[in-house]
C-alpha cells in the first residue's frame, strides 16, 4: 500500500530524515519507534505531505505521491491523525466529523461505523470538540481522519496524554481497522508512531526503529522483545 524510498529532509542545516525506506502493507500494522527528536514526527508529516522531501520517493498503491499536496494525499485515500490531536476546539464533534468530509459531495452522511468504533461520540455530538476529555478527543481525532475511508491511516503517538482504558479501546480499533478495513471493504494498511512500547509492540505486524533520522533496525512485531527493541528505544 505504502513504499518510501530514500527519502531526506533538512531543517535548516540540519539533516532530520536520512535515507529512509520501508513499505507497509494493507492488513498490517507497522510500528516506528525511537527515542524524542529522532524524526518519527517529521517523517509522518513527509508522508502526509506537509512537510515536503528533499529527495526520494513516496508511492500509495503504486502510484507516485511524493509531489502531492496534504489533501490530494487525502483524496487518494491517506487518513492522518497528528500528534496532539489538533481537533477544533470551537466546533461540535458534528462538525469536527464533518470535516474528514470536506472533499466530499455535500450532504455526505457520517459514516455510521465511526459510532461503532468509538460509541462515545454519538452521545456527545453536539458538544464542542475543547470540551471533551483529551481521550476523548483523541477518539474524535481518529474518528475525522476514518471519516473519508482511507486505504492507509497515520497515527503519530495516539496514546499520548491518554488514561489506559481508553488505550485500549484505540489499540482495538486499529487492530480492527487493519483487519477488516471501513464498512467491510479492503484491509488497512496502518503506520504507528508510538513511545508507549508495551502498547505498540501488542500491536506490531512489523517494526522499525529510528535513531537519529534513520532507520537502524527493522522486523516482525512478534520479534520485538527477542531483537531487544524496549532497550534500544527506552529513554
């Protein structure tokens, strides 16, 4: 579903992504680990398209989308979800839904399966997206970027700031959602950006772990404690 190959990006003088390349494949779940500042946040935003790369290439479905803006990415079935969550906070949880619609026609309905994934939000429709709880908002956040039906999810640290049982209800849903896909149709292919290492390798097909702008050790999720992955990335 997803191929990067040797891509780079600069902040300045400073060489934050370096020569990485990997594939996630539909029915997955590929996990990128590391310690703060090795680059897993910039090279989710290369992905998506809003930070642009200075060389290499990113193909979805293969087909080339490395010159894409954020919302072709969309259009061509990239669902994102960026750290902190950034829903609108003066707008209902209606309205934040509605905006994993905006590309399509209007009077598109919300999917109903949203509601199955993440029940608490139908009951709070109608509040304002700042007054939920912050898993609860990261349930919303999820939900807009599923709203669309995406081929490929990005999640960076979805975990983050989240009391545990609600951990466990995300770490359900992705599992579902590369399992069985949207509505019944294609299995998801899932990407992972994570610090939380016992929730991530749970849910790892594969891994990857990044130090310094690179990928420097790679595998199957069910290989993470024997390839001692938690001592590597642990801070």
């Amino acid at each position: 579903m997803l191929k990067v190959d040797g891509i780079n990006q600069f902040y300045g003088g400073s060489h934050i992504l370096r020569n990485v390349g990997f594939e996630a494949r539909p029915g997955e779940v590929t996990v990128i680990l590391g310690r703060n500042g090795v680059g897993k946040t910039t090279l989710l935003k290369s992905l998506m398209g809003v930070v642009p790369v200075k060389t290499g290439s990113i193909e979805l479905d293969g087909a080339p989308i490395t010159r894409d803006t954020p919302y072709e990415r969309v259009r061509k079935g990239v669902g994102y979800v960026p750290q902190g969550r950034e829903i609108f906070g003066r707008l209902t949880v209606h309205d934040n839904l509605r905006m994993g619609l905006a590309y399509k026609r209007a009077g598109t309905p919300i999917p109903a399966e949203l509601f199955e994934l993440f029940p608490v939000l139908k009951a709070m429709l109608q509040r304002r997206g700042g007054d939920l709880s912050g898993g609860q908002q990261q349930q919303l956040a999820i939900a807009r970027a599923l709203a669309a039906g995406p081929k490929l999810l990005l999640l960076d640290e979805p975990t983050e700031g989240i009391q545990p049982s609600i951990i466990k209800d995300i770490g359900r849903v992705i599992r579902r959602l590369a399992d069985h896909g949207m509505n019944g149709g294609q299995k998801m292919a899932v990407v992972l950006v994570e610090q939380f290492y016992d929730f991530a390798a749970e849910l790892a097909d594969r891994y990857l772990v990044m130090e310094r702008g690179e990928i420097v050790q790679r595998g199957r999720g069910a290989d993470m404690q024997a390839d001692g992955v938690r001592q590597r990335v642990s801070i």
